[in-house]
C-alpha cells in the first residue's frame, strides 16, 4: 500500500492548513473487538471531528479520510433530519467506525452543538440511517468541548506511521516546517512504514508567539514525545552558546543523527545490501546498496549535512546525486526522476532536506531508489554500518541545557499558556 506523495507536497500542506484551524492533534480510543467466536468479526472504534469553522457535512467526513458510500450517505441523512447542509463552528461529530482489516466503515454520527447533543444517527440492519439514541459520554468526547485538552480520534485505515503523523500534524494545524522538523527527528529510528498499534503515541509542544489561536512563521517546535514500536523518544529544543539550534534528548545527546538509514521516509524496503541476482541482467553480481521503493515523484531527503559531490546521468545508475559528508563518508542516490530545485555540486546541504524525487531511470524495472553508502571509497551496507553518533553537549552547554529541559517539563505539567500550546496525539491501527 503506497502513500500517495502529493498528499504531503506543497498543495497538500496548503490546503490542509487552510481546512483546520485547530492545533490540537486527535488522541484515540482503543479499539475493541466485539465478544465474539470469529476471528474476522469488525471491532468498533470511534473518531471525534470537531468544527473550527463552517464546514459542509460531507466536506468534514472527506478530510477526516472518509469518501465512501458510507460516509456520504450518513452526511445526507444528517443533513436531511437538520435541514443544512454545513454546519457551524463549535460543532462536533462524535462518529462510530465499524473497522474490518485496513476499512473502516461509518456506522453512526452523534452530532454537538458545543456541549449539547443535537441527534444521533445510525446505520440499521435494513442498511437504512435512521435516528437513534445518543450513546454514553465517555471522557474522549468531553476533551472535544475543551481548548486546552486533546480531542480523540481512531481512524482504522491509517495505512502507516508516516502517513499518520502527517495527517494528524496537518488536519489539526501543525505549520508545514514544524511537521517536517517532527519527521526529521524521527526519522532515524521510527520506521514510518510500520502499521499503527493503539499503543503508538506522540506528543509535542509549541510556542504561538502571537498568543492567538494561530501558528505563525515563528512557531517554534519545543518538545517531542514520541511512542512507536513499544520505544519513547523525548527530544527538547535547545540553543547552545555558539548561537546553534538543535534537539537533544534527556541526556543531551543531540537527536539528529549523523546519517540516516532510509533517505525516503515515504518508501518501503524492497532489497537489501548483498549478492543477488540482477532482475534485467539476470545473472548473479554484487548490490551494493539497498533499494526502498515508492511512487515516482516521492521526494528524496540527504541522509546527512554534507557537500553536493556530483549531480548527472550515471548509466545503469540513471540520474544520480552524491553527497559528501564529513569523516570520509559518501552517499549515493540512484535512478531519480528529476533533481531539486538548487541542488547542484558544491551546493551545502542539510539532512532531512529535498534533493531530488524518486523515479524509475537508468537500469531499473520499478520506481524506486538505489541507496548507497560509501565510507572512504568502500561500499557498505547502509542498514548495518556502525554509525558515528552526533553532537553530545559537556560543560556549560550541558549545565544550560538541564535548566532548560526542567523548564519545559513544569510547562507540560501548566495546563493553559496564552504563548504555549500542548498536543497530543495517540492513533490507534
């Protein structure tokens, strides 16, 4: 199952941040399957949208991810039994998911007005919307009438964690450069292709120095906690005094690593590094790289901070970008459909930044990117190499830093700030 890039590009971010006006990302329920003998039986989750704004019925369910016949034909029944067809700001649907495998079917809509509950919709036997009782209050539903807490959401379609992180940072108002600074930080050792567990959990923290309900270009991303896989991550933003800014972790070992392992967050690992045999060639010969694939047009991130070595056609390589790093440290990246805007040699690049797009040139039976790693003129194997560490902050810096690490720990535990504001999210797969 691919992502679809231009969901994350420039138009996406845009439109995205143009539908939300929250900035508060979804924590879900658990999902729990039904008492029952069979295995296949659906479980039941449940997503709370709220309404920042005037939104068609039918509009809300589409950004939320549900375009089916289902969804449609429960905002046409909610909009027949309310006679409108968009419903106000401070409006919250409080839906019920029937969750099959990767679908996620809709099942009933309990619709708010700010605390009040208005109607409650349902899905019969008769396959009919027809209005029914308004189900329990549960703490997840109180959150949605509160600012300062973090409304829920389960989405049992959510295909991956990357596609997960992106939604839920856009949908509720994360800025574009504080998304990709929160996949920069994970993307050394959170694999986004895995599938989301109800256990999976992030939560971060960001100024609003406007003191409005807005992020703006001067939003800063100040904390990072992040659950995936059974690991938690803590990241804090700290300026040292040379004047630099980077994260760091409980300990004050930088989180940015010296090189990733995958330079193509969107891909999924397709071969690994070692003797196989070549699929056009057909004979058996060394690969000496690994190769994640994804649709043409994925962008491409530098695995690390380093100096464009050689941008061009490379034969069998197709179009191809090397980048030198510091410490005799070389990466390749292979068979791209088209280089970034920029990126040419002796150009300096920064790691998590655009170099190019993935594509299907040179010697290549699928899109996908061949991945090299070169360590004083040998090629290594990119998943296995014993990695220099980054930046470890001593001294003063360190003593700073501590403060500064005690100082966002008491403002986690403030539970409003007119410059502050705390999300969190926690999806279920």
């Amino acid at each position: 199952h691919y992502v679809d890039p231009q969901r994350f590009g420039e138009a996406f971010a845009e439109s995205m941040a143009g539908s939300y006006d929250v900035k508060i990302v979804p924590e879900n329920v658990s999902v729990a399957p039904r008492a029952t003998v069979d295995d296949q039986a659906p479980a039941f989750a449940e997503e709370i949208i709220p309404f920042t704004k005037d939104l068609d019925v039918t509009e809300a369910f589409a950004n939320s991810g549900y375009t089916g016949e289902d969804a449609t034909g429960m905002a046409e029944a909610i909009a027949k039994l309310l006679n409108a067809t968009a419903l106000k700001a401070g409006t919250v649907l409080r839906v019920g998911l029937e969750v099959h495998g990767d679908a996620a079917k809709v099942v009933r809509t309990s619709v708010y007005d700010r605390t009040q509950h208005i109607v409650t919709i349902a899905l019969n036997d008769r396959g009919q919307y027809v209005p029914a009782q308004e189900p329990d209050p549960n703490p997840e539903l109180l959150t949605a009438f509160d600012d300062s807490s973090a409304p829920v959401v389960v989405r049992g379609n959510l295909p991956n964690v990357y596609d997960g992180i992106y939604r839920a940072a856009y949908s509720y108002g994360m800025s574009k450069a504080m998304t990709q600074r929160l996949i920069k930080l994970l993307a050394s050792d959170v694999d986004f292709q895995s599938r989301l567990s109800p256990a999976d959990r992030i939560e971060v923290l960001f100024s609003q120095p406007d003191g409005d309900d807005q992020t703006s270009d001067s939003s800063e991303l100040l904390y990072v906690s992040a659950t995936f896989g059974g690991q938690t991550r803590n990241f804090y933003r700290f300026q040292m005094q040379d004047g630099g800014t980077d994260y760091f972790d409980e300990d004050g070992s930088s989180a940015e690593q010296f090189l990733l392992r995958n330079p193509l967050p969107a891909g999924k690992f397709r071969s690994g590094f070692g003797a196989r045999r070549h699929p056009i060639l057909g004979y058996v010969r060394m690969h000496t790289g690994v190769d994640w694939s994804a649709p043409i047009g994925t962008p491409i991130i530098a695995a690390g901070n380093g100096t464009v070595e050689k941008v061009g056609w490379a034969g069998g390589y197709g179009k191809q970008i090397i980048i030198r790093h510091a410490n005799g440290y070389e990466t390749s990246y292979n068979h791209q459909s088209a280089f970034a805007k920029g990126i040419e040699p002796g150009v300096h690049v920064r790691q998590g930044q655009t170099i190019g797009f993935l594509g299907q040139t040179g010697l290549a039976t699928g899109p996908h990117l061949h991945y090299e790693l070169i360590v004083n003129g040998t090629k290594v194997d990119p998943m296995r190499v014993r990695l220099p560490v980054g930046k470890v902050l001593k001294g003063d810096d360190l003593v700073a830093f501590k403060r500064e690490r005690e100082r966002i720990d008491e403002l986690l535990k403030q539970e409003d700030s007119d410059s502050l504001k705390v999300a969190s999210a926690k999806i279920d797969g």
